[in-house]
C-alpha cells in the first residue's frame, strides 16, 4: 500500500521567515495531497490541496508544490506567524481506486517564536 | 465548525469494556473514515464507508468494527479494551471519492 513519509518531524523558525515541509510517497498512483494543520487538541484542517495534474497552487502565504516523477511534494509557509505554530499533516491518496482513503505522513510539529 | 459531529467528545472507561463511537457526516457527504491518533502519534487509517457500504480498511483491530446507517451516520465499536486503545478518534467525511475529507473534532477515549 501507500507509504507517505514526512520531513522534518519537528521545525523551529523566526517570526517572518518561510517554513518548509517534504513529503513522499510511494505510490505512483497516488492523485490527491491534501495538507492538514492541526492544533494542540483539536481537528485537523485542511489548509491547501493539490491534484495530480497541477505542479503548483497558492492560497496567500500558503503554497504547495507537487513533482511527481519524484513522487515528492512540499508545503511552503511564507512570513510565517505565531499562530501557524501546529502539527502539519501531509497525506496521499489514489482517489477512487482505493475509497479515496488518505495516507497520512508522520506529521510536523512548527514552531514560530516571536 | 466542519460540519462533521461526532459524540462523545470524551469516553472514561475500563479496560475489557466495550464502547460505541459515533458519527454524523456533513450534509451531503457520502463518505465516512474513521482515524486513531494515539498521544503524539500521526493519523491511522481504521476503515471508510461509502454509503452504507464498507469501501476500504486499515490497520483496523479485529475488536474493532463500523457500521454506516442509512442516515449515512457510522458507529464505531471498540471491544475489550486495552489500555492501549486509549487515543482521539476522528472521524472524517467527503462527499465522493477523491475530494477533501473533512474532520469531527473527536472523541478522546480514556482506557483505565
């Protein structure tokens, strides 16, 4: 099955500076990568997805970015703030051949001092 | 608010019990999962239904089982419980295959 894993497990930045999180994945087959941001006893959100057919989006200081000949793809936080401090979730899935479940990477803990 | 309601928020019980997790998915949507995410642990896939019908399974425990109801609401059954089934449980729904899945905001089980 679908292997997904995630780097790094935990990040420190400065107020302001740009946060970066890898993820891979096994499965060529895999078409949809959501990420989730979850806060300290709460539910995960989604916050940006991407499809197989697009490299890019961007959604304000937010941006995902999808090689899929690498079978990688990363989130990308601009002019971070104290409050995107969470535990960031990546996860695949091959959609509709597999009940569209989400395999989810292992999760990154950010933390954005002031 | 998601949408997505799931009770109860939070379940104390003893170790070999049996308790009964549940789901209402957001209007609309068809499909159910449920996830255990055990104390600083990532999210694992338990088992997905599709309206009404078992759709996909994981890394789910033989003590454990789901149902989805007409209603498209899901139980989740968890039987003689271990300490370590102590976790938050989340559910998730989407409206079809392939489009974003959207999270309760979980049940925190206690196993004592």
């Amino acid at each position: 099955g679908e292997n997904v894993e995630q780097h790094p497990s935990t990040l420190s930045v400065q107020e302001g500076d740009s946060a970066v999180i890898k993820c891979t994945y096994s499965d060529s087959a895999s078409n949809y990568f959501p990420w989730y941001k979850q806060e300290l006893g709460k539910r995960p959100q989604l916050i940006i997805d991407i499809r197989s057919n697009v490299g890019e989006k961007k959604d304000q200081r937010i941006a995902v970015t999808l090689n899929k000949t690498a079978k990688h793809f990363s989130l990308h936080i601009t002019e971070t703030q104290p409050e995107d401090s969470a535990v960031y979730f990546c996860a695949a899935s091959r959609g509709r051949n597999a009940g569209n479940m989400l395999t989810f990477g292992g999760g990154t803990r950010l933390m954005v001092k002031p | 608010d998601s949408g997505v309601t799931q009770t109860p928020k939070h379940l104390i019980t003893a170790t070999g019990q049996r308790v009964t997790l549940r789901c209402s998915p957001r209007s609309g949507d068809l499909s159910v999962y449920w996830y255990q995410q055990s104390l600083d642990q990532g999210l694992q896939f338990l088992i997905q239904y599709y309206n009404g019908e078992e759709r996909a399974k994981g890394n789910i425990l033989e003590r454990f089982s789901a149902q989805q109801f007409p209603d498209l609401h899901s139980e989740l059954n968890l039987s003689s419980l271990e300490l370590g089934d102590s976790a938050l449980y989340f559910c998730a729904s989407s409206f079809r295959h392939n489009t974003e899945a959207f999270f309760g905001q979980g049940t925190r089980l206690t196993v004592v």
